[in-house]
C-alpha cells in the first residue's frame, strides 16, 4: 500500500505552533508521507522566520514560496494572495500531493484552498467553524467550502460546519494541535530559559523574574487597519503607567502592521521605556512557557482564546480581532482605551491564574488528525446538505 502524500501549508510563524504536533503524528504514522511547504511571512525575517525553528525541530521543508507584496494594505493583501496563488498551483502541480491541508483563517491562506481544489486534489481545513472578527471570518469559511476534510477544534466549530452544509462524517473534532503544545506546558510548568539571552530583542528590562512580568501580542486588525496606530498606543501607554517588566511581539503581517509598528518605534524614541524588550518570535514551546508563567497577557492574538483558556493564564483581550470566539473566564475584553485596559491587567494581576477549561481539546489533537488524514475516504467533490 502506498502512503498518502499530505502536503501541509504553512504561512505565517503563528501557524507552525498551530500543526507542530499534527506535523510530527503525519512524520511518525505509518501510511503517511508528509510534504512541508513554507511561504508568505513564515519566511520573512522582519515578522520572525520560522524556518530555522522548523527545521530545528526535524521537519525537512519541501518548498519554500516567497509571496509577500510589500505594502500592508488591503490592496497588498490581495496581491500577496493572488500571487500565493499562482505559486502554491506550479507546487501542488509538482509534488502531486493526496492532501492539501489548509490551516485556519488567515488571509493568504485562501490560496492554499482554491489551488487545491481547482486542481481536484482532496482539501483538509484544519479549524473551520469557528467566529471571529477581521478578515478572518470570511477567509475561514470560505475555506470551509472549498474543503473536503473538515478537522474542527471545538464541538461548537462542528456543529456550525455542519449547519453550513457539510457531510457530518466528514467533520471530525480533533482538537486543536496547539493545545497539545499547552498539555506539555501544563505538566512541566518551569520558564526553564531566559528570554533576553536566548532571543535578544531590543529594549530595557529588568528585574523580570523577581517582580513578574506582562507578556503582550497586538495584531492590526484588517478591518479597522487605518486605526492600528491609534490602537496600540493606547496599549503602550497604559503598559508604560503601569511600569511592570513586559516581554512585547511584534505584530504580524496584516494590513495595518506598518501603523503599529511605526507605533512601537516612536514610542520607543520619545519615551525610552525602562520595562519594555520587544521580541520577533520564539519557538512555539518557549512562548507557551512564557505566557504561562506571566502575570498577564495582553493584546488581540488567538493564543489568548485558546491556548491560555487551557493553561489557565490571565488575558486581556483587546479590540475587536477576536470577536465572537468561545472564551473561558480567564478573558477580560477591553476597548482601545488606556484606562480601560490598565484596570483590567490590575484585575487580572490581583485575581492571579484560572483554573483550566478544556474548550478546544484535550491535547491529543495531532494524533486524531493525522489518523483521520490515513483513513478516512478521500474525494474532492461534494454536494450540499441541510
């Protein structure tokens, strides 16, 4: 018998940490061959490479695609797409893949879908059927149409993909891979690293380990992009009222990133702040520790949905990027205010860590998705069901 060619698409470094998991069960199984494409900002210095982590962590990377159109703008956006596009066709053309696994919502990540399934290659979408906010709530329903295979992480996402016409065999909740990352995180808690000596970064902190520290990550949201300056000097500023040690992301490649980034710098040239080091990227284990031991995270990314309801970590969401997404009680939602979002992190620094709450998975997710890419029956056509 032949092993399936499953051919994953990786775009941008948030990503990797979704499918490292998935990625090492597909490596391991026996009626599997893994194909590793890396492309869009994944392979980019400027929002933190993943390549070199990739491949530390054993994964043989089988193309790489270079597609981001400078700009970060909508208008780039579509062309970073469009030409993800052309290239991701030439690449499935190549490999001949039995699968093409598409993860998540991000904008590019459209691409990966149409060239698929135009070319009648069996589509998997890995987190469909979920809500949010930005441009993401539409990326990821359309690649829930255009997907064969549906690996869902939450019975709600399932019951959603369902009731928008999928064949309920085919929607399978496995999990989220990520949360496999967090259960090994929760049993071997200890930091373990120091931040400033194994990623660098730039900026003053100090006294980080004695006093505790916020871990902040603030996106630009597409929708709004005109306003991701303004947002996140509202963050800024209250982070630097509050004066506690804080380990800061750099944002992704959105429309917008450019208004935070520009943000960032100027704040650091007029105030010099003595609490702040900005960081690109960490690998996906060190940050999961990272976040786990900070007295707060804060900011508008999905780790602070998901993996942090398992982990038990106190967030404050802001904005609306995660809009409509289940929570657990560790989410205090905020505005894009400075006051607004200082009394939340007080709150969150007095209350101190939640329990666990288990909403997208147990932690067995990589395994369950890479049996159900060796078993279940592949097709690429389907017709609608209500």
């Amino acid at each position: 018998m032949n092993k399936r060619k499953i051919c994953v698409v990786i775009t941008a470094r948030p990503s990797y940490a979704r499918v490292k998991t998935a990625l090492t069960a597909i490596n391991e199984h026996p009626d599997l061959e893994l194909q590793l494409v890396v492309a869009g900002s994944a392979l980019l210095d400027r929002y933190g490479n993943a390549v070199n982590v990739i491949e530390e962590d054993g994964f043989e990377i089988t193309e790489k695609v270079y597609n981001v159109l400078e700009g970060e703008t909508p208008t780039a956006m579509a062309k970073t797409t469009g030409l993800a596009l052309m290239e991701l066709s030439n690449v499935f053309y190549n490999l001949q893949p039995d699968v093409v696994v598409s993860i998540a919502d991000r904008f590019e990540t459209i691409a990966t879908s149409i060239a698929a399934s135009y070319q009648n290659i069996p589509l998997a979408h890995i987190q469909g059927g979920e809500v949010t906010g930005n441009i993401d709530e539409k990326v990821r329903h359309a690649n829930t149409k255009l997907a064969d295979i549906h690996l869902v992480a939450s019975r709600d996402a399932r019951e959603r993909v369902i009731k928008m016409g999928e064949d309920p065999a085919y929607v399978i909740n496995t999990g989220c891979p990520s949360i496999d990352l967090a259960k090994e995180v929760l049993e071997n808690q200890k930091l373990g690293f120091d931040p400033v000596e194994k990623y660098g970064g730039v900026g003053d902190i100090d006294d980080w380990e004695k006093e505790g520290y916020l871990v902040v990550m603030q996106h630009p949201v597409t929708t709004e992009y005109e306003a991701s300056k303004e947002h996140v000097l509202e963050t800024l500023k209250a982070v630097d009222v509050l004066n506690m040690p804080t380990f800061w992301f750099w944002p992704n490649v959105d429309a917008g990133a450019d208004g935070t980034s520009n943000a960032i710098r100027t704040f650091r040239e007029l105030k010099n702040p003595k609490n702040i080091r900005f960081f690109k990227n960490m690998e996906p284990e060190d940050f999961l520790r990272l976040i786990k031991n900070a007295k707060v995270l804060v900011g508008n990314s999905s780790v602070g949905i998901r993996e942090s309801s398992y982990l038990g970590i106190p967030v404050v969401n802001i904005g609306t990027r995660q809009h409509g997404r289940k929570r657990g009680k560790n989410v205090i939602d905020c505005g894009y205010d400075q006051k607004e979002i200082e009394q939340a992190i007080e709150k969150h620094v007095e209350h101190g860590h939640y329990e666990s709450e288990y909403i997208y998975g147990d932690g067995m997710a990589g395994v369950k998705i890479a049996e159900t890419l060796a078993t279940i029956p592949l097709r690429f056509h389907k017709t609608i069901t209500y």
